[in-house]
C-alpha cells in the first residue's frame, strides 16, 4: 500500500471521470455525504464520495488503478472541451493547495491528484474539515462546498477503493 493510502485508511489518483454510469449502488450517506459504487457501460467501474446542491457538486472519483480524481460541477459553467486552468483549493482556514493544470471540459473543473504523501494529506484534511473553498490561482473565490459528514464518508471510499484495487468488479 503507498503511503498516502496509508494516510488516507486512517482518516483516504489518471482518466478522465466516466461518462454514463450504467449502475450505481449506494454504499453509504451521511449528512451532505453519499458514497457511491459505479459501473460503467463499458464493464469499468469506481467509487465515488460526493457532496452536491441542485445543479452543483464537488466529488472524488477512485478508480481500480489507484487514481484519485477530483471533479468540481456546475451548471453555470461551460467550457467547452480540451482547456485547462490553475486553481487553488482551501479547507477552512488552512493554507490553500495549488492545483494547476485542471481540466475543464463541459460542466466539470477536474483534477487527478497525484499518487504521493501530499494528495493523502489533502484527503485528510478534506475527511476532517468543514468547508473546502474553489477559488482560481489568483485567490477569487469560485464555489465552497459543505464537508460535513465527509470523515466517515471518506473512510467508506477508501475501504470501496479497496476493494476495487484488484481484477474483479464487486458490484456484481
């Protein structure tokens, strides 16, 4: 297991995320929260944690292969395909991360984190925190997110990543 696995299973990487899920099954909720196992209509599959408002939401997406993916949707937003964008995110009042080179494509700011300690702090801090803030590089505040509910929900991705880090799909 790498570290920020590690990291992550005390308190929780790339493709782009799927487009037409052909089965969920939710896995668990809990306040803002709900976890969920996805299957695709091509036979892949992920879990996904999500937090959403009507026409918003911020997810984090796991695939088989480990990746860890961050997407960031509203309706207001329309970018078009194939741009990218630099942003920062914060959590509470804690010093912002940079994420740079986000794709923005359709409705969807997305971003894959990096396989490394850092990406495991940054879950950590999302698992424990209250707000996560999406603003551009230059600070602007863009949206802000509930956490609430996010630390047993990231626990309950971590244990669907898990179980998904092998050759067979366990929502069938």
């Amino acid at each position: 297991m790498k570290m920020w696995q590690v990291c992550a299973v005390a308190i929780l990487a790339g493709s782009a995320a799927p487009v037409l899920a052909n089965e969920t099954e939710v896995l668990y909720q809990h306040k803002a929260w709900v976890v969920e196992g996805v299957t695709f209509e091509d036979g892949s599959y992920a879990c996904l944690a999500e937090v959403a408002d009507p026409g918003e939401s911020f997810s984090i997406w796991a695939f088989p292969d480990e990746t860890v993916q961050l997407q960031f949707y509203s309706e207001d937003w329309d970018f078009g395909d194939n741009d990218t964008a630099d942003m920062e995110v914060e959590i509470d009042r804690r010093s912002p991360w940079s994420m740079t080179g986000a794709d923005l494509t359709g409705n969807s700011v997305l971003f894959s984190l990096p396989n490394n300690d850092g990406s495991g702090d940054f879950i950590v801090e999302v698992a424990r925190g209250n707000t996560l803030y999406l603003r551009t590089a230059e600070g602007e505040s863009v949206r802000s997110y509930t956490l609430s509910g996010s630390s047993a929900s990231i626990k309950v991705l971590v244990e669907c990543m898990n179980s998904i880090s092998g050759d067979r799909n366990p929502f069938n």
